[in-house]
C-alpha cells in the first residue's frame, strides 16, 4: 500500500497517521480473536488491562512500519456494532479471505471492489456483528 504524505504549509510539527490505535469492541472475546487470527493470519496476545474491567486481545505491531495496532475488547461499557468506526484490516489478497468469512462466523456485505490506485477492499461483518473492512494491492 503506498503512503500519502500531507504537507502542512502553516504548521512545522510533523503529521503522522490519524489512527494510533484502536479498540473493536466484541461480545465474546475467544470466538472474536479465532475469527481475527484467522482472517488476518496473525496471532493475538493477551493485553492487561490495569482496571481489571475488561478483557483485550492485542493486534501485535511493529511501530516502525506503517499503519496502525489495536486490539479487540470484551467491556460493559462499550458493545459491538454496525454503523460506527470502520476499520480496514490488510491481508494478502481480498477475495482470499471472503471465502474464510463464513466458516469463522463473518458475512459478507459487499464483495471486493477496486479503490483505484489504493488497491481493492472488501465489507464484511465479523463473528461479533461489527462491520470492517479488508484491504489489499491484489
């Protein structure tokens, strides 16, 4: 995926990316991070949360690379759902993992459609009702 860089004209402080992280908020924490470690190919790690009040599975992450990290949380205070934050997962190749979808709980919503030069993506639901999206350069 290539990077856009937006130059400020007015402003001498560096512009990094919108999104340092994320929270995806899920009903069932185990049938959630199956269904992410296997459409993102990507193994989950146990985050602790210091107030005892949630359970987190964290997207691991390089900070040096592009893009940005989160993690899916278990929480009374937030629930899933559709119609709020979109996020875009990365993967190999859109229509590969559309296949997966169903067996791991997911649906798909709209089938993998080009976005010109920024590849093509995907709108899915996934095992806990919320509505993401997959991106990929194939």
């Amino acid at each position: 995926m290539k990077s856009i860089v937006f130059v400020m004209e007015d402003n001498e402080m560096t512009k990094t990316n919108a999104i340092g992280w994320f929270d995806l908020y899920v009903k069932q924490l185990d049938r959630a991070t199956k269904f992410y470690e296997n459409i993102c190919h990507q193994r989950l790690e146990d985050l602790i949360d210091p107030t005892g009040e949630t359970k987190m599975k964290v997207f691991t992450s390089d900070m040096a690379l592009y893009g940005s990290s989160g993690a899916l949380v278990e929480s009374k205070y937030q629930k899933p759902g559709l119609g709020g934050t979109m996020v875009y997962f990365s993967v190999e190749d859109c229509l590969l993992d559309e296949k997966k979808l169903k067996s791991f709980g997911g649906k798909l919503i709209r089938q993998k459609f080009s976005i010109g030069n920024f590849g093509f993506v995907s709108i899915c639901e996934d095992s806990e009702g919320n509505q993401i999206g997959l991106s990929s350069m194939k």
